[in-house]
C-alpha cells in the first residue's frame, strides 16, 4: 500500500470517527430525554430520545431509545410519530422488542384514527382544533395487516380499510381487500357483510367499465353465495334486487355494443350479442327492446309469445303517518304582526278531550277592537 492510499484510509477513518459519537454523548442524550420526560415535556423528550439512537453505537442502547421516544409520543397523544418509531423498532430492533405488542399497538393506533383522532397539525398550536394533520387510517392499518394479518382483530380491521378505501372511491383496491377476508377468515362473522360489500363495489365498477363482463359475472358469483350462505338474513330482499340491477346493466351493455354494430352495418355480430342478452338475460330490462332490434335485424326471427316476468327494480318501505300532537300551538307574537295576542290551541276535533281541547272551550277571548 502506498503512502498516498495509506494516508486516504487513515484520513477516511478520522473522518469517520468524528461523525460518530460513543455511547457516553448517546447516554447523556438518554438522560435529557428522561428529565424531559418526567417534566411532562414529551415531544422535547422524543427528540431527545431519537438523538441518543442517532450517537450510539450499541444496539441495545439505540433501541431503548427508540422505545422511549414511542413511549414520549405516546404521552403526548402524536400517535403517527409513535406509529413511526414503532415501524422503526419492528423493522431495524425486531431482536430488541416484544414483537407481538408493538404489532397490537399498531392496531390500537388504526383504531384511534378510524374513531375520529388526529394529531395536531403543530404540536405547540395543539389547543386550535381544526389545525390536525391528516387521516392517516389507511396507512397504519395497511401496515398492522402486513406484519400480522391472521390476529382476532383482523377481519373487522380488513372490513374497516375496505370501507375507507370505498370511501376514497378506491374500488379495485377495495374489492381485493374484501376478497382476502373471504380468503382468510372462513369463519368469521365479518364474512357476511365482505360479501355484500364486495357486490356492491364489483357492480360499481361494473358501471364504470366492464369490457368483458368479468365484474358482472363476479358480482352475481358473490351474492349468490350470500344468499346461499345466509338464507335467513334480512338482507337477501335487497340482494335480489341488486342481482336484477346487475343483470340490467349488462344487459343494457351488451345491447349498446349490438346497437354499435348494427350502426357499422355488421348486423352479423350484433345479432351474437342480442341473441346472447335474450339466452342469458331473459329476465333484463332490456330484454324486451333487444328483442325488438334483433326482429327488425333479422326479419326470419319469431319472437317468442311467452310473456317474461319482470320482477320489481324499486325497493318498498312502509309509509307511517305522522302522529298527532294535541299540545298547544303558539304563535310567536311578532310573527303574527300584532293579530294575535293570546295563544292558539289545537281543537284536537277528532279526539276532542283533554287539557288543549278545554283550554280551547274554557280560556276567555279577548276583544282585540276595544
């Protein structure tokens, strides 16, 4: 090794040795961060705590640094941040933690931010409450599921992120959400609502785009099974009635494609498709029209007599009348631009009994025009 190259190495190593310090700067940042910790200044704390992991050479010191400083996060209600260094623990001190707590942790943080926390936009603004950070419900519970998919709390934590993803009209990412529960907990109770969650989000994007039916097909697949798997449940009216929708809608497809053709004057291949909604969509609402097309496409066609039984599209609710109030109605004063000085009672005229009604007979009126 020549003088050149030695003197390179030997300058390396200074430099290296004054970029690191030992554990004894990373000890005295320690002990700053318990002060600060038991002075209740907890973000100060975690800063303190993270630059003791940052000067320390030894593992287990730099991971008890990080474990203080989620800890110090955790007082001071900044459940990202502790989110954050937990991931950090998990990933560069797994060795140096309780694995399975931290994981649950991570759950109980998803949870809070589902319920509604958010952390301060600014720690030291924390009294302004419309200054919070964003909702970070996707992120933390993505990140538990990832690292312990299979834990008790799992389906209704998949079933909770799919509907946030419905929410953000992340559909596609939220149908293969709903399938893994289907997937991964066969016996669980939150199986009966990935179902009907998982039909109505396959039929939206039905709607959206559906070139070779797959979404329709997978839909009707689904819900089927529902009704198979839940013949009792409540919502089976309303899941017949999302099947005939379903069924419309590629129905109604299938004819604005044969529509498309017979405008190009290919009726060849408009007639596959209407024969095709007329073979497997009998019950559409476009069946009768495409028939009509088809008829007027290829004059050798026989439509048939038989009439199709089209099942009701709308839902029906039971209509209540509004109860009667026989109280007494009064008439704000300067509403009534002086008309009116005493109160005015409801007569009650088909149940005429009880204090408004006598009130109504007995109460002396008063000449307003004297």
């Amino acid at each position: 090794m020549n003088r050149l190259t030695r003197g390179a190495l030997l300058g390396l190593l200074l430099l290296n040795g004054a970029l690191y310090a030992d554990d004894k700067d990373a000890n005295e940042k320690y002990a700053e961060g318990l002060q600060s910790l038991e002075a209740k200044d907890y973000t100060g704390a975690a800063d303190d705590f993270l630059a003791a992991e940052l000067l320390a050479d030894s593992v287990p010191l730099k991971a008890n640094a990080v474990s203080k400083a989620i800890e110090a996060y955790r007082q001071a209600g900044m459940y990202y941040k502790e989110f954050e260094n937990i991931e950090k623990m998990l990933d560069s001190y797994a060795a140096q933690c309780d694995y399975a707590a931290l994981v649950d942790r991570e759950y109980q943080i998803g949870d809070a931010f589902y319920e509604g926390h958010r952390d301060p936009a600014f720690y030291s603004l924390r009294f302004i409450p419309w200054l919070s950070d964003s909702d970070k419900t996707e992120e933390v519970y993505t990140k538990a599921l990832e690292r312990a998919p299979y834990t008790p709390q799992g389906p209704e934590t998949q079933l909770r992120l799919a509907v946030r993803l419905i929410e953000g009209r992340k559909l596609n990412e939220a149908a293969e959400m709903l399938r893994q529960i289907l997937k991964r907990y066969p016996e669980a109770p939150e199986r009966k609502y990935a179902y009907l969650r998982l039909g109505t989000v396959l039929y939206e994007l039905a709607l959206s785009g559906d070139g070779d039916g797959r979404y329709s097909a997978e839909a009707q697949e689904v819900l089927r099974e529902f009704q198979k798997r839940y013949p009792e449940a409540t919502e089976n009216p309303g899941v017949a009635k999302l099947i005939l929708k379903i069924r419309d809608a590629e129905a109604q497809r299938l004819k604005e494609i044969a529509e498309f053709y017979h405008r190009m004057g290919r009726d060849a291949v408009a007639e596959r498709y209407l024969n095709q909604i007329l073979k497997e969509l009998p019950d559409s609402a476009a069946a009768d029209s495409s028939e009509e097309l088809l008829t007027e496409i290829d004059r050798s066609y026989v439509p048939e007599t038989v009439v199709k039984d089209q099942a009701e599209r709308l839902d029906e609710f039971a209509a209540y009348p509004i109860p009667a109030e026989p109280h007494e109605l009064l008439l704000v004063p300067e509403n009534s631009d002086g008309r009116f000085l005493l109160p005015i009672y409801d007569l009650n005229l088909q149940n005429n009994s009880g204090p408004a009604a006598e009130a109504a007979v007995t109460e002396p009126t008063e000449d307003t025009n004297k």
